[in-house]
C-alpha cells in the first residue's frame, strides 16, 4: 500500500531528473541521495520532489528480499529536511520515519522542475542547460553539439557530438577554452580548433 506522504501526480512538463534515493540512512526513515551533478543547488532549493520508479530490477539488501515497489508512476514528496553528510547529501520526506520505506523507495529517480531551480550565479550554468547547445571556435567552425558532461574532480569536460564528422570530443568546460555561452542563442564558442581531436 502507498504511504500517504506519497502523493500520485504528473510528471511536471519541465522536470529535470537530478538525482536518485541511495540507500537508507538510519533508522528514522532518512535516505541518503545520489546526485548527477557536482552542484545539488536545485535540490535544496526544492521542497517538492517528483519520484520515478528506478530503472532498474529491485535488488536484495544485506541478505534480505527487495523490498516490494510502494509506486508506479510519478509520484510527489514533500521533503522535510536536507542536509550535507560527509561528501554527500541526506534527505528525509515528510511524514516519513520508518526506515522499511526508505529501502522500498532505494533506486527511485528524483526529478525536479527546472523552474524551481535557484537562479545560478553569475558566470555558471546548470548542466541542464547546456545539453543541446551548438559548439562553435574562434574561427566560426561548427564542432557540433553538447550531449554530455563530464566531471573530473576540478573542472566539467564538454562531450560534444559532431554529426557531420562522426567523432565525439571533449573540451573542459573552463575560461582557458570556452570564450563565451550565449544561452538565448543557445550556443557556446570555444578556442578550439578539429584537430585537437
């Protein structure tokens, strides 16, 4: 039966997913989260979270059966409080302290509307945003597109997809290479030049 904190809903036309519930973390129904991106800004900005089932099969925990799936669909928690732990973040829904549907809830996706998000400091960007701009260099020479990011401990590589080449290339995403992101134009110049590849 779902727990009442899980509330049935639509996925928001804008949702973004941003993470996923990690294993449980104690014993009053605290989780901790799995970020896709080194800045979580968007989900302690969020008190809303949109919930996906996970992806993959439910899989057995110390021994123990995979707990049976509480949902299908999207469905929408309120969270209670987030925190940093350690080098990662911790998370608890509201109206919920049992730790059994904590582990019920492992592997669910965490999606998140782009409109909720926090407006990024100047000079930064959300990785959101930046899927799908167009690659230019100095010279006006497309190199493609952005599929992908990369982090690398101290700086984002750009993994771009050049169609018309057929290769795949990678450009850090930092001052020494990228001169400018124009996002109305949605598109990125680089000094870069296609025989760096």
């Amino acid at each position: 039966m779902q727990p009442p904190a899980l509330t049935a809903c639509e996925l928001a036309a804008d949702a973004v997913e941003v993470g996923g519930i990690a294993a449980p973390w104690g014993v009053k129904g605290w989780f901790k989260v799995h970020t896709h991106s080194a800045s979580a800004e968007a989900l302690f900005a969020a008190r809303d979270w949109y919930l996906l089932p996970s992806s993959k099969p439910p899989r057995s925990v110390g021994g123990k059966p995979p707990a049976a799936p509480l949902f299908t669909g999207c469905v929408r928690v309120r969270i209670r409080e987030i925190k940093p732990h350690g080098d990662g973040i911790v998370a608890q829904i509201r109206d919920v302290e049992e730790r059994t549907i904590t582990e019920a809830l492992q592997g669910s996706r965490i999606f998140i509307p782009r409109s909720a998000f926090p407006p990024p400091k100047k000079g930064e960007f959300y990785w959101v945003d930046l899927l799908g701009m167009s690659v230019v260099n100095r010279q006006g020479l497309a190199l493609g597109s952005v599929t992908d990011l990369i982090a690398t401990g101290p700086q984002t590589v750009l993994v771009i997809q050049d169609q018309a080449a057929g290769i795949e290339r990678m450009i850090p995403f930092v001052d020494a290479y990228v001169d400018a992101v124009d996002q109305p134009q949605r598109r990125i110049r680089v000094d870069w030049l296609p025989e760096y590849d």
